[in-house]
C-alpha cells in the first residue's frame, strides 16, 4: 500500500480567495472541441499530494503531458520542504502532510485531439493522477466556444 495520494483536476479557472482556492468550472473527463488546432480562452490544473507524515518519499513535483508526449513541468517541493512539511503535520497529528500544485494557462493551444495527462512524481514513482481527453467532433457545444467544454 501506498503511503501516499494524488488527484489532479483540470477546470476553467483558480481563484485566491481569503480562506484558500476556489477551482472554478470543473471539466468533465471528456472535451468536445469544434475543430483543432484551436484554443481554450483559459484553463486551470490542479494537483494536489497527501503524503503519510512519517513516510519517506522523497521531492514531489507534477506536469502535464501533451498527447504528443511532451510535457510541461508544473513546479516541485524539494525534499527539505516535503519533510519540513511532514514534521509540522506530525506535531499536529494530522494524517497526512498536504501539497498543492496549480497552473492557470490563457490561449493555451488545442493542436489535435488526445489526453492530456496530469502526473504527480513523488520520489521516484509517478502516476496519472487527472486526464482530459480532448476531441473534435460535431457534438461539441452549440457556441463552438472550447472555454465551455461539454462532456
């Protein structure tokens, strides 16, 4: 078993509020687009790790990968982070210590259908931990507008 988890959302938008995130417009599994290439206006990632306060896992990081492979690194917590974050949770006695990672992307580009991926890496393991899958077709909303995907 695990000591650890991960899930990872794509939505329209992340807003800072006074008591913490708020993610706006939480996508379906399953994007419908006019046509590709194209765009969506906007369009937010959000991965978020719990991880066993006495656990060693190691740094944590997340990125997005393209249908095409490539990929865009989301951002990390570097070991002495992770355990500092560890050991506050254990003085609370928490059951898990917490790490969030959010993107907010405008104009971001849509070159053809396929999965988008959303990986958590922690240590040396990695997992899919959100998917959207983008496709062309006529069913695609009415507006033709990608910001308002349909499932």
């Amino acid at each position: 078993m695990r000591s650890w988890h991960a899930i990872g959302i794509f939505c329209e938008d992340i807003r800072q509020e006074k008591t913490g995130q708020s993610l706006m417009g939480i996508w379906p599994d399953n994007v419908n687009v006019p046509e590709a290439p194209g765009v969506f206006p906007r369009i937010g990632v959000y991965v978020r790790v719990h991880v066993e306060p006495s656990a060693n896992v190691g740094a944590i990081s997340g990125r997005l990968r393209f249908p095409d492979g490539s990929h865009h690194e989301l951002g990390a917590f570097d070991l002495n982070l992770v355990k500092k974050t560890q050991e506050e949770s254990r003085q609370k006695d928490a059951p898990w210590a917490g790490f969030v990672l959010t993107a907010l992307a405008y104009n971001f580009p849509i070159q053809a259908e396929g999965r988008l991926l959303l990986l958590a890496r922690i240590g040396d393991d990695e997992v899919v931990c959100g998917s959207l899958n983008v496709r062309v077709g006529t069913d695609a909303n009415p507006s033709g507008d990608p910001s308002h995907p349909s499932a």
